[in-house]
C-alpha cells in the first residue's frame, strides 16, 4: 500500500496557457488587484530621472558547432582520460541546451567524397 494512497500512478497533466489573465473590473476596485505585465520596454527612472534599469535588447543566440552530430556522439563514446571525448560530452550538452531553448544551430556537416 502507497504512503500516500490520494495519488493516482503518473505523472499529474500540466499544461501552460499564454494567454492574458483578464481582471475584472469590479473585483479591482473592491480589492486592488492588478495585472503585472510579463514583458515591459520602458525604461524606470529615479526622481532625479536617471535611468534605475536598462532593458536588455532581444538576443538571438547561435551555436556553431565544432563537428557534425555523428562526430560528436563518436568522440563523447571515447576514453575517460581523453580530452576529445570532454569535448565531444561538452558540445552535445550544448546542442542539448540550444535545442531546449531554441537557440539557432549552425553545425558542420560531413562531405562525403565519391
């Protein structure tokens, strides 16, 4: 018997809406509540007016890859005491993160010649 026999087998179904909580606008002036935006563009200033923040401008990564996809799995497939296969460990987990945070990939493809 389960310590705790309320959960059901599984995983609990999240899924994530991206849409704009709207505020009524009785309920705002009965009890104060606001929307916060997510994503703002204007700069906040002190009283003297002096800039407190700076907006960071939208970035867009990439990651050049030093090999192609097979040449990587192939060198992180090596000895403990080599150095590629670091290397090759160290550029898939930065595929692995560019893929998760849609970075753009610029790899190296492999030419076979004829």
């Amino acid at each position: 018997m389960p310590a705790t026999p309320e959960i059901r087998g599984g995983e609990p179904q999240i899924t994530e809406r991206n849409e704009e909580f709207i505020v009524p606008e009785t309920l705002q002036q009965s009890t104060g509540i606001q929307v916060v935006p997510k994503n703002f563009s204007d700069q906040v200033k002190d009283d003297r007016g002096q800039s407190l923040i700076q907006t960071p401008p939208t970035q867009i990564i990439e990651v050049t890859l030093p090999a192609d996809a097979k040449t990587l799995d192939d060198w992180s497939k090596g000895s403990v005491d080599s150095s590629r296969t670091w290397l090759g460990k160290f550029w898939k987990r930065v595929f692995q993160k560019a893929l998760h945070f849609g970075w753009r990939i610029i790899g190296k493809e492999k030419i076979n010649a004829v």
